[in-house]
C-alpha cells in the first residue's frame, strides 16, 4: 500500500485476533520502527515487549533466577524482533557465553532424555553465562517430548561437544551457527503468524533479515506471513519469485506463475520503447491483466485513489487525487550557513572542475554541486555512513547516487585513471577543505548543524505548526536520524517550558541524543546554560 494507508493497523488489528484465538505472533520490523508498532498495538489492545534487537537482550529474559516469576520469550504471544536481531558476529575473538545455548541446551536435553544427569556444566566465565544456563533448562523442559521426531530432537542429533563453546566454529555459514540460529528460534518459541514490516528490504539470501525468517524463525504447521510494504517492486521476475517465497508460497505454485511475471517484464520493456505502438499496447494489456491475475491469491494493493478522504478531496477541490499532498524545493540560502560550511560549499565545487576531464564513473561521483541533492550531502552520507545498517545502499547503486570517497587511497584509484600527480594534489586538498565542517566541529554536533538538516528542521515544524502532516524519505541511516533527534530534543523543550507533559521519563545517555539536546539548546534557549540534571528532574 502507498504510505499513510494504515497497513500497520491493518496489521494491528490481524495480530489481535491472532491472540484471541490462541495464537502467537511474531513482528519483524526495521530498527528504528520499533516505538511505533508497540504504539500501535497498544492501541488495539495487544501488549508486547521492548523489541528484540541482539542475543544479549534474547538472554536477558533469563537474566533473574529459573524459579522466579519470569516469562521467557516463548511465552509472550507477540514478540517483536529487529530485521538486524540475527547479524551476529561471531569468530574466534567473540565471548564464549554468545554461543554457549547450543551445548547447555543439548545437555539439557539429555539429562531429560536419559532421566540422569550426563556431564557437568563448565564453570560460568562471564557473568552471562548463568543466563545463558537458565535459558537453556527452560526451553528443554517447555519443548522436550520423547518423541524423536521432535523437531527441537533433530537439532540436537550429531552435535559434538568439543567444538560447542569454541567460537571459532560459529562463523555465518558453518552448520553450528545455523544450529545455534535454531535453538535461538526455539528459545522464541513457535509463531502462527510472521509478519514482516518493510518485507522488500534485505530480499538476498545472506542478509540479516533473510537469516532471521529461514533459520532463526520456528513456524507452527499451519503458519501463515504477511508481507507489508509502500515501496514499488522493481520489474524484475527473480524479486517477485524471492518475495513469493519470503511470505511461504511452494514452489509449486511459484513455477506457474514465473512465465506470467516474465512475460509482464517483457511486455513493459516493449511498451517503454513504443508505447504508440498499438500491438505493443495490447500486449502489455493483456501481460499485466495476466500478471495481476496470477499475483492476486498472494499480493493486496490499495493506493490512495482508494482512500474515502482522497476521493473526497477530489470531490469537492476538482483537483487529480495526487494534489492532496504538496511537493516543495528547500533552498538553503548560503548567506545564512558558517563560513566552515561556506568553505566546504566553494571547495566542493573547486573538487568538481579539478577532476571534470574524465567522463568514467567513478569521477562522476566526485562533481559536487550543493543544490542537487548530492554534494555536500553526499560528503555527509559517506562521512556519517553506519557501516552496517546503510550496507544496502552500495549495492545495485548508480553512479549518480554513489556518495563521495573519502579514503584517500579510494581518491588516488579515482583521480588517477585520467589525472597527473598536480591534479590529484589539488583534488586532494580541495577534499579536505569539503571535510573541515565535520573536523571543526565535535562528532554528532556536524551532523546536527548540516545546513540541510539545519533547513529541513524549520521547514518541517512550520508545516507542522498548521496541523499538516511531513513525510520525510532520506538515502542513508545517520543523517535521518540526527533529523528525527533533533526535531524530537527541540520539541521536548517546548514541551517543557510550556509545562506540557512530555513522553520520557529521564534523558537518554546517548552519545547522538545528548549531542541533539545541546544542539537543541543552544538554538532555542540561546545565552542559557544547559543544566542537564535539572532538566531531569
């Protein structure tokens, strides 16, 4: 569905009546979402943990004495878990009590088995270990039957001992790691229903979110996924055959209709080549009539032509249904910028015509201009990019959307391919005077007073003043979240000096949030000092 249609409620509402029949539901969502899918559940009258972001949070139901009133995870009926719960690094250099489930489970498991107890623990090395302890006798006594056909049996058969604490052994594609990831599933226990938030995200066989559904995940027989998403599927056959088997269509029934998703791509490459071609217009009629036939048992699609406010809207304004919502250029005005960022505005333009001889790629990336969306914003990205949760954005990106390097040997690869020394000296220099912002100011405070974010934060709470609605669509995690922390610190103290209740019990110790509060501060109570147990309290 188009964004703002109420797919998450929608989804609210399933798991509701999910748990109202006896069942158990797990909801994976993207990192940042998590306060508002427990928000929206809340709401629907459905209680659900914190959501479930690593292995030390896993064990941390554990964390209080076996006998106490406790509730392991296979015990909530909703649980919701990260899409990045699954990306554990784990090697020879990682904490023995992050792999130790697999062979206190398996102990476990055989002293129920055998009625007596076989070996000994090894003594804790790590004040985890007693968790890890009393995860694993808990999920043994919930899920342990003498059937050995048992699924929680089968992992445990042909396990040896001598490797299980060795973390060496746990590497992402070993048959350890992939038991392991299992016994985690158990320790969640079995879902009825899996939804996915943002289910197009992550679709390749390795990545975290894939890990999570295909190893980690445990499915009751007659378990149902629900696939939610607003972004559009690029036509391409293979993503609708790996989304049909993210949500858990056979593939069967995928093999009869793969020809029919072909023939659509087929249809829509001629009709882009030429559409006043009457034969190629019926053709592509008749593929996607085809196609949305074929996809119809497994794929819902609302847009807002469909929504009752939408319609109305262009009931009464005569408007088309896209004019209910306004799309406006944010200038940033350079008169109102620091000279730092003044300096790294003419340097990224000086870096553009010292490397504009070459017309290949890579040099591309480096033609800097400052209202384009790229430029200095792209300086940003690469200089704030979180390895891991922006690791998409490299690949299958284009040229134009690739953010500038910044590594110097990665500039001398670029420079040099059509560049003499002279060149690549000056472009060097030039890069490092684009950098001087960042290297002025102090960590996330950089990030916080880019221009960009700097005019998007006034743009955004004018609208909102009006009671209207923003959304924001950005490329990389870190500049997105700086403008949320932002927007969020600079409202908080409004709040307060207004003496309106504010939804936080104390301030977060942060690095990023606290740098978003000084921000804040400093533009909102300019002179003030910040007091930042007082405003604690």
């Amino acid at each position: 569905d188009e964004v703002g249609m109420g797919k998450t409620r929608i989804a609210a509402a399933l798991v509701r009546s999910v748990v109202a029949a006896g069942g158990r539901v797990a909801i994976l969502v993207p990192p940042g979402l998590g306060y508002q899918w427990g928000s929206e559940l809340n709401d629907f009258g459905v209680k659900a943990a914190p959501v479930l972001r690593s292995l030390w949070s896993f064990f941390g139901a554990w964390k209080e004495d076996i006998e106490a009133n406790t509730k392991p995870w296979f015990n909530e009926d909703v649980v919701l878990l990260s899409h990045s719960m699954a990306n554990w690094r784990l090697g020879a250099e990682t904490h023995t009590w992050r792999v130790a489930l697999l062979a206190d489970l398996n102990t476990q498991w055989r002293r129920l088995q055998t009625g007596k107890e076989l070996e000994r623990f090894d003594q804790p090395s790590s004040a985890f270990d007693p968790w890890v302890r009393r995860a694993s006798i808990s999920i043994a006594k919930a899920f342990y039957t003498k059937d050995e056909s048992n699924p929680l049996s089968t992992l445990m058969e042909d396990l040896p001992h001598n490797v299980f604490r060795d973390p060496s052994h746990y590497t992402s594609e070993s048959s350890l790691r992939k038991k392991l990831e299992r016994a985690v599933g158990w320790g969640l226990g079995p879902f009825d229903l899996v939804v996915i938030d943002e289910a197009h995200k992550s679709r390749h066989e390795k990545s975290g979110l894939s890990r999570l559904l295909d190893r980690v995940i445990v499915r009751s027989d007659q378990a149902r996924t629900l696939g939610m998403t607003a972004t559009p599927f690029e036509l391409d056959s293979s993503q609708w055959t790996e989304m049909l088997t993210r949500i858990g269509v056979d593939g069967e029934a995928q093999n009869k209709i793969i020809n029919v998703i072909k023939d659509y791509q087929t249809a829509v490459k001629n009709a882009q080549k030429k559409l006043s071609d009457p034969v190629t217009r019926d053709a592509f009629k008749r593929a996607a009539l085809a196609f949305q036939t074929a996809l119809s048992p497994y794929v819902m699609r609302r847009d807002k032509r469909q929504d009752a406010d939408v319609q109305r809207f262009v009931q009464c304004t005569g408007l088309s249904h896209q004019e209910y919502r306004r799309e406006c250029e944010i200038i940033v005005d350079t008169d109102d910028i620091s000279s730092d960022w003044k300096q790294a505005v003419c340097a990224a333009e000086a870096l553009s015509f010292v490397v504009r001889q070459s017309d290949k790629g890579n040099n591309k990336r480096l033609r800097l201009t400052f209202g384009n969306g790229h430029g200095i914003a792209s300086l940003l990205d690469q200089s704030t990019m979180d390895e891991a949760q922006d690791e998409a954005q490299h690949d299958g990106g284009t040229d134009t959307d690739a953010p500038l390097p910044l590594n110097d040997k990665q500039d001398d690869a670029v420079v040099t391919t059509d560049s003499n020394d002279k060149r690549l000296e000056r472009a060097e220099w030039w890069n490092a005077v684009a950098r001087l912002p960042f290297e002025s100011e102090k960590g996330h405070h950089a990030l916080l007073k880019h221009p960009s974010i700097q005019r998007t934060v006034a743009a955004i709470e004018e609208i909102c003043t009006r009671g209207e609605k923003v959304l924001v669509f950005g490329k990389f995690t870190q500049p997105m979240r700086a403008l949320v922390q932002l927007l969020n610190a600079r409202q908080m103290l409004r709040s307060l000096a207004e003496g309106k209740a504010w939804p936080q019990e104390r301030l977060h110790q942060s690095t990023e949030e606290i740098a978003a509060l000084e921000v804040a501060w400093s533009e909102l109570r300019k002179g003030e000092e910040l007091n930042k147990e007082a405003l604690s309290r």
